[in-house]
C-alpha cells in the first residue's frame, strides 16, 4: 500500500524515557506553546520517520479507495530485539 503524507500532516513522537533518582520513571512534561500536546508525545518532523520504526498511521482514502492519505502519524519507536533467556549448563545443578 503506497500512503501519501500530506503537508499538514502532525507528527508525534515519544520522548526518550527520564527517570528520577530511585530509578522510577518521570512523568513527561508537556510543552505550553505545543498545541497538539493532548495527542500525545511530542512534536515530531518528517525527519524522525526512519526504516524499521513502530508507527501508527491515521489513515484517509477515497471513496473508490485507489489512494491513501494520512494527516498524523505517531513514531513509537524501533523495533526491540527481545534478550535471549540465560541458559544452564546441564553440570550445574549437580553438587560435587
């Protein structure tokens, strides 16, 4: 599917998380000039969309459906590579 992003599109992306000095997560502080802060996450360019981004589309179409446009996209992020889970060595367990 071939989307168009239209000029006025918004783009929203995620702050990198902060956290405070216990290791908890801070709660993000929207900006007062951002007018859009109620759509969440922070002001984005065209310039933060990049290959092998989690993205949600807010799609449009025509009625015949042959073109797809979008006015917001929201960058979650890149993908994660879960860890791969420690393994035991099968002497391990065993008491010399």
């Amino acid at each position: 599917m071939v989307v168009t992003v239209l000029d006025k599109a918004k783009i929203r992306t995620m702050p990198p998380p902060e956290f405070d000095d216990k290791g908890k997560p801070k709660p993000l502080k929207y900006d007062k000039k951002d007018l859009d802060w109620n759509l969440g996450g922070i002001k984005g360019t065209l310039k933060d969309l990049a290959k092998e981004q989690w993205v949600i589309v807010g799609l449009s179409g025509t009625p015949t459906g042959s073109k797809h446009v979008t006015n917001m996209i929201w960058v979650l992020g890149e993908e994660e590579t879960p860890a791969k889970p420690a393994t035991k060595s099968p002497n391990s367990s065993k008491k010399p």
